[in-house]
C-alpha cells in the first residue's frame, strides 16, 4: 500500500508549480484528477521534446494523474467540480489571487461545500502587496528571491539553469499538504494552504545564500561563504572535476596530491584563514596546476589522497552510473501515446523499498467520462455536458 492511497486531489494547473506537487503525490498513491480546459490544455504539453503531442515536461511532471477537460468559464463547468468537491481531500491550483474566487472556486465557496477539504492556493508573490497580482515564471522568482545574486560570479548575477523555484515550490506544497492532512487526521478540520513562489524561493536559499545577512549586530564577523569553500570547480586536460575541501586538512591533502604542496609555505596561503582571505589568487594557481594532468590522473590522486572529489558528469554519464542502477533509481516504461520513456522513479524509499511506478502521464482530457461516472455524475448529465461543449 502507498502511504497516501485514498486521498484524492483536484489539480487546476498551468506549468510546473501545482503539476510537480501533485505528481509527487500521485507516485506516493492519491488519486490525482488533473483538470484542464477544453481548447490546448495545460501549455506544458507543448515544450520541448515530444511525441503524440504530448511534451517530455508534461510527461515528467504529469505522471500518475487522469485528466480531463472542463471549461470552468462556464457556470455548468463550475457546477461540476462543485458537485465533485464532496468526494475530494486536496484541491490544488496555482493560479493568480482571485481568479478561482470569480470562477466561484475559491476557497471559501468551496470548504463550505466540504468542511474537510484542503484548499492549496500557489501563487506567484502572495495574496496582496504591489507585486500580488504580477506574472510569475520561475527565472522573475529568482531575480525578486536572491537565486540570481547567490550564483553571481563577481558583481554579475546569474540563473540556476533549472526550474528550481517552481521545482522548490511544489516540494513545498507538497510537503504543506502532507502536514495539513496529519492535522486533519487528528482534529478533522480542514485547512486553507497559501503559498508563494517568492517566499519558497527565498526560504530554500536563506540558510547558506544569506549567511552574511542574518546577524544583525554592529560586532558580528562576516567569514567565508560555503559556496565559496566547498563549490570548486577545477578543469582538466580533458574534463573537469569538483573538489569540496571544506577545511585546512582538506585543503593540504589536496594541494600535496597535485603537487602544489608549496603554495602551503606562501605568506598568502598558510593558514586557513589567509587561504579564504587570497581565495581567487589561491584558485587561478591550484587551477593552473590541474590542466597539467587528465580527468582520471585527478580523480585518482585526490582519491588516494582522501579529498572528496566527483568528476563533472555529462549528462549521458549522469544516467549510465552504477551507483543508479544499485539504487533502482532509473526505469524504462512504455507509455501508451508516447512510446519508450526513461522515468525517475520517486526518491523516497517507504519501506526501503522503491515505490512502483504509477500511470504514464494522461493525453489531453483521456479520462473525463471515467472520472466524471466515478464520482457518481450520471450518464446523461455528462452526454448533455458533452453536447453543450462544457466537458469533453
């Protein structure tokens, strides 16, 4: 049994956010009804990579979902999902403050159809305040939280080249709606969830990114930043390696393995503190020493030396490394539309044991007359919806 088996979640989503989420809980067993509207869907669907139609994004952050179509413009559109709240224990959107309230979904109207229900509302900034009704994607989140100052090299800010505000997002909605449903299982209130990407990203980055903006005393010392210390990367003849020598120990261990142990006796390097001091003067000459040799001359020396070390994998070499396969991390499935896709199978362990791979990601509406029978919508209720152009 996976551990969130008979909770269901409505999702009303656009991009990554309320997807990712409500991903993570289908592959931890809930039952996901991915609501879109009738024309293109999700836009998602439509990003990079494809076949049948349907985007590797949307498939990687769709999985185990059904979908189907509604037009919640429209007031028999909102009739429906009202009358599918009942049956519901996470409704999940990330649209814009107010939206859902004008469509009357809001969390109001809708936790007084069902006392118990959780309502999860994901937004850009926040309810309110002069950013609470701007666009929001995820590199404007990272300018507005620090991610961008954090990576700056010098006095040039710089992106993470990944999705991580709204990757940050959903783990923490995800997280949100796990502790709201504990709290209901011991008290059977309901609960409203609100959520920004702004506070998510600024949350997940304060701890090592704000280091030097978090004591507030006139005597406090600013040091070294971590990402200054154990974030080094080095290349080589042929590659690159990265090397988190996080102490004076390291540091030595490290500069004797590539034979740079004189830089030890330079008035700029001979203590720990110097070292951090003259850290980019330290770096151009330890970096000048490494070209001299090949990727696995590196990796082996440093080994022997014991200095935690990784060579900078290519992303063919990320997915071909034996310690995947020794954590079943990797699958091959056969999606229905799709054909033959590599998945990543959920990173928590219930059990010590890989939970099984949920349903391949649902084609535009796939499932809306299975879903809408399920929670008990009559059969000529959902002809005459079908014919007015409400559901499909």
């Amino acid at each position: 049994m996976k551990p969130l088996e008979g909770v269901t979640v409505m999702e009303f989503s656009t991009m990554i956010t309320a997807s990712f989420a409500a991903m993570m809980m289908a592959e931890q067993g809930a039952r996901v009804i991915k609501v879109e509207p009738l024309d293109v869907g999700d836009p998602m669907r439509y990003i990079g990579s494809s076949k049948a139609g349907i985007s590797s994004l949307f498939a990687n952050c769709n999985r185990g979902k059904r979908g189907i179509r509604v037009n919640i413009k429209d007031e028999a559109g909102q009739a429906i999902i009202r009358d599918m709240v009942p049956e519901v224990d996470v409704f999940i959107h990330n649209f814009r403050p107010g939206v859902m309230d004008k469509l009357n979904l809001g969390s109001d109207a809708l936790r007084q159809i069902n006392p118990h229900l959780i309502y999860t509302a994901i937004s850009g900034f926040g309810k309110s305040g002069p950013l609470g009704n701007a666009p929001a994607y995820d590199p404007i989140i990272q300018a507005h939280a620090g991610l961008t100052a954090t990576q700056a090299v010098g006095d040039e800010p710089a992106f993470f080249r990944t999705l991580i505000c709204d990757k940050i997002t959903a783990y923490t909605a995800c997280q949100a709606v796990t502790s709201a449903l504990y709290y209901r299982e011991k008290t059977g209130e309901g609960q409203h969830i609100d959520l920004s990407m702004l506070d998510a990203g600024l949350f997940f980055i304060f701890p090592d990114g704000f280091q030097n903006h978090t004591l507030l005393d006139e005597d406090v010392v600013n040091g070294p930043l971590l990402i200054d210390l154990l974030y080094e990367l080095t290349l080589t003849k042929d590659g690159a390696v990265t090397i988190s020598a996080g102490n004076q120990d390291m540091q030595m261990r490290s500069l004797i393995a590539v034979g740079m142990e004189h830089l030890l006796a330079d008035e700029r390097f001979d203590s720990f503190e110097k070292m951090v001091a003259n850290l980019d003067d330290f770096k151009s000459l330890v970096g000048e020493a490494y070209l001299q040799y090949t990727t696995d001359e590196v990796m082996q020396m440093l080994k022997e030396a014991d200095v935690p070390c990784a060579r900078c994998l290519d992303k063919d070499e990320v997915l071909s490394q034996e310690q995947l396969v020794a954590n079943d991390t990797v699958e091959v499935i056969d999606h229905p539309l799709m054909g033959q896709m590599r998945i990543i199978r959920s990173p928590a362990r219930f059990g010590g044991k890989p939970l099984p791979p949920s349903r391949p990601s649902p084609d535009h509406g796939e499932h809306t007359r299975e879903v809408l029978e399920e929670f008990s919508v009559s059969v000529d209720r959902i002809q005459a919806l079908m014919e007015k152009g409400i559901v499909s």
